[in-house]
C-alpha cells in the first residue's frame, strides 16, 4: 500500500468507525444483545475497502462528505452481515474472524442469524434515511442498486452457487459469474454509490463500473492466492480450506503463476478505466495496485 | 369471516399469489436452488393478512392497484423471510409452518437461511422500484418505513427479546412491548403502506396507525389463545409451544377470560378508530373482528 493510500484509508476507516458507532447505538431495552451483537459484527474491524470506495468515488463528484460516510457504513453493515451468516456452522462453519471469534462464537447462533438480519435491515434504513441525501431519487436509487448487489441475483446468489460448487466442478465460465455476484457485486455498489451520490453522467458511471468490475475480480483472485500462500495468523482467517474442501478456484483453474497475471492484468486494466477522472482518482489508482499486492 | 370478507380476502389472496410468482422468477443459473427455496417459503400458503391490509388501507386513498399489491408482495417476502430464520433449528427448530414441512427440512439449513436473507433484501429491491411507484419520495418512505418495523427496534428486537423471554419472566408491560414489535410492527406497516401510497393526511395516518396498533395487540393475544385453546391440525404449525418452555404470554399473564375480553376490546377500539373513512373501511373493520374470532 502506498504511503498517500495508507493515510487516506486509515483516516476513512476512523470516519466510518465513528459514522457506524453512531448508526448503531445501544439501548437499555430487552434487546440490547442484539445491538452487541450488531455492534460486535460491525465495529472494529477490516479494511473498511467498501465504505472507502465510496468516499473516494463520491470524492470524484465533490459530493459531501456526511452522505457518503452514511451510505459507505450502510454497504459496510451489509458486507458484515455477510460474514456473519456465513460463518454459521450450517454455512462455512468458521470460528475466527478477523483474529477474533465470529458473532456467533461470541453469543450464539440465534443471535447471530438476526443481528445479520438487522444489521441488512439497518443498511437500507440508512439508505432510505433523507440524512443520507435530500433528493428521495438518489435515496431510492442507492436502495435499488444496493439490493440488486445483495440479493439472489449479486451476492446472495453467489453465496448459493458457492456452497453448490462443492457438489459439482465449476469451469472458468462459472467460477467468474460466481465471484462477480459473491464478491463482485458490492464491490461494484461501493464504486457505484459515489456516482449515484453524485448524479454522475452516463460516461463517468460506465467508466466507473468499468473500474469496479475489474477491481472486483481482481480482488478475488487475490483471495484466492492468499487462501493458498497466506496464513491464518497473516490473514487473520482460516486459509486453505478452498482446497481442503476440493472446490475450483481461480488458482486451482489457472494455476498460481497464471492467476497471478491475471490479477495484475485486471489491476491495470481497472487503472486504464480511471482515465476520464485524472489525478482526482489516484486513490482509486492505488486500491487497484494494492488489492493484488495486498498480504492480508 | 364474514361473507364478503372472505370473497375480499380469497381474491387478494390470488392476486398477491400471482404477484409473489412473479416477482420470484425462476432461473437457470446455479443459484437456482436459492430461487426454488425463496418461492418455496413464500408461495403458495397463508391467509396474507398483511398484503390483504395493503391493498384494503391503499383502497381508502384510491391508490392503483399495481402499486399496492407490489408493496403488499414485498411486505409478504419479508413476513415469510422472518418465518424461514425463526423455524431453523438455532432458533425455534420447527419442522411444520403451514402444515408443510418447513423451508430448511425441505430444502437444507444454509439455502434457508440465504432463502431468507434473499427475500428480506428483494422486498427493499421492490418497494424501491419505479414500477412500485412513479414518486421517488414514496418509495423512499416506504423503504424507510418498512426497514423501521423489520429491523433491530420492530421484528428483529422483538424475536431478540422473546428469546432473551426464555431466561427470565416478562411482566405484561415488557410483553405487550415484545409483541408490538415482534407482531405488531410489520401489521403496522402493512396499513401505513397504503398511506404512504396515497400521500394520506395526517390526520388519517393517525386514525390509521390507530386501527393497526390495536388490531396487531389483538392479533397475538389471538394467537396466544390459539397456541393454548388450539391443535396442531386445525392451527398449521405446533401449538402448546409456550407454555411447554415456560414462557410467559398474554394468556399466561392474564388467564384465558381476561386475556379472550382484552382481545374482544381491542378489536372494538381498532374499529372506532377507522370512523372518519365511514363505510370504505367496512372490509377493515370485519378484518378486526375476524382476527380475535379465528381458529387458525
């Protein structure tokens, strides 16, 4: 990670810490454990690369910085209920996260399952929220593409392909559609948010779209080399499993040397889509760089 | 049911059916089990009391139909969404809803929970779509006011607080709070949908959210004499339940009579509410009756 991106992502990463504290405030009702369990799911953690795609992309359109903090926390809380319900035991069954036991090692299955619930639910009512915009177009249009990227047909659907692939082999075809929904997806609306944020013209979202469609893969086949050449203790998750369990892979398909390539030829090709922002997206220019240099 | 009630509620029955199969349209892709297991838990069962509510309440303010069996569709998804993650076997482990086996003995565990989280992220993907509504700005508030009574302070906090109910006893205050949002909210919103639909008064909003803050009340305290009074045959899902674990209800509170008259009061209260809509409400006000008569 270059020094200028290291900066700016650790700055970004405080803002939506505070904007998710905020967004997820205790309670003294009987119902408090689901707030800690919310709150457990979501603060403390991660990269927060999602909520800082859409800052940087918002950035691009000098949009305000309240509004892109509340709809990057909204994808964040979105991205956590994820990982929450896929860390179930009757899903990936896993019980380290980001160095620390999963939500539901922490308290317990039943909590787990609707603190992700509500943690989705939460995400739209921000988006919904007139705090997070003036103009009820851009709010309903930020739930619309937001639920199309996390429903059956982006990263829900990619979720049922992924466990469905453990019966069947998945050709290169396939496995790209599946990361593209699984990963992809959210990738795709955090780039996106910043450009509906900033009723951006058709020719910078399609360039945008462009850039996150890369990046998104890109940033899976790096995943899948660190699930190879990674540790836990690096990671700061279980690795190896993909393997253990049998399933195709990029790097099982391509080969560690070829996946390699073809994560540093997508990073270019997601750079050369940035042309039309110039020096205003070199942020953006550096995520793509580090997200196939990344370590963890 | 009265006559017409019931022609009223069989019709709406039929139509939101055709809507939901719609609005689930089957795929070809490997994430068709999702697909199956999404229409499995939202098709073909249930009265659809909250859909029904929908197009009765928009009917008061001449609301389109499209618009309101839309929004009663979505409100549908989440109801059934909720139903998938209560029945898993972290939660209340139920093999029987609606006298089917439900939708994780059907299909498996993880494809429900993802069914469910599908569902609940489709209902914001419709109410947020144009053809839901032309206005932005009532598409936004419904999103808005649905993502209010499913989340962590409606549904959601109130299934937390009824699980947290099996390790200490709840006074009729912290039950009557339990229900308002485990029941009560998603009633709620079904009757301020067609509000929000027909850019209603205030003052009518108030009458409104008078009717269904009553009838959701006497709606579970209903359902707590059918889970005592009733059998599984004629119910459709295991009764006796409650008091098997112990826990409190409104009928465990108060006794059967007590709890049957407060029922029979708080229909009568929600029918004086709908007086300034006069004889266009009558559908609504049998609604009332019948739920504090039923016997499923």
């Amino acid at each position: 990670m270059t020094p200028r991106l290291q900066t700016a992502v650790s700055a970004a990463a405080r803002d939506i810490e505070a904007v998710l504290d905020q967004l997820l405030p205790v309670t003294d009702g009987l119902e408090r454990r689901l707030i800690e369990a919310m709150r457990y799911s979501a603060l403390g953690g991660g990269k927060r690369l999602r909520p800082f795609l859409v800052t940087e992309s918002a950035r691009l359109f000098s949009v305000a910085g309240p509004a892109a903090l509340r709809a990057g926390a909204a994808l964040e809380m979105v991205h956590c209920y994820s990982l929450v319900h896929d860390d179930l035991p009757a899903m990936d069954n896993d019980d380290l996260r980001r160095g620390r036991p999963t939500t539901h090692k922490a308290f317990d299955d039943a909590t787990a399952i609707l603190a992700g619930d509500a943690l989705l639910t939460r995400a739209f009512e921000i988006m919904a929220h007139p705090a997070t915009h003036g103009d009820a177009a851009v709010r309903a249009e930020l739930v619309l593409a937001l639920a199309l990227a996390a429903g059956a047909e982006g990263m829900c659907g990619g979720q049922m392909i992924d466990i469905e692939a453990e019966k069947q082999t998945l050709d290169l075809g396939a496995i790209t559609r599946l990361q593209r929904m699984k990963t992809g997806a959210l990738i795709n609306f955090g780039v996106e948010a910043g450009a509906i944020l900033g009723k951006a013209p058709t020719a910078l979202r399609h360039a945008l779209a462009g850039y996150a469609h890369d990046l998104g893969l890109a940033f899976q086949i790096a995943d899948d080399l660190l699930d190879v050449e990674g540790s836990a203790e690096t990671v700061g998750k279980a690795t190896g499993k993909d393997q253990a369990r049998g399933k195709a892979t990029f790097v099982s398909l391509l080969g560690i040397d070829r996946a390699r390539s073809q994560a540093d030829m997508l990073a270019d090709q997601a750079v050369a889509h940035l042309e039309p922002f110039g020096p205003s997206a070199d942020l953006l220019r550096d995520v793509a760089r580090w997200v196939v240099e990344r370590k963890s």
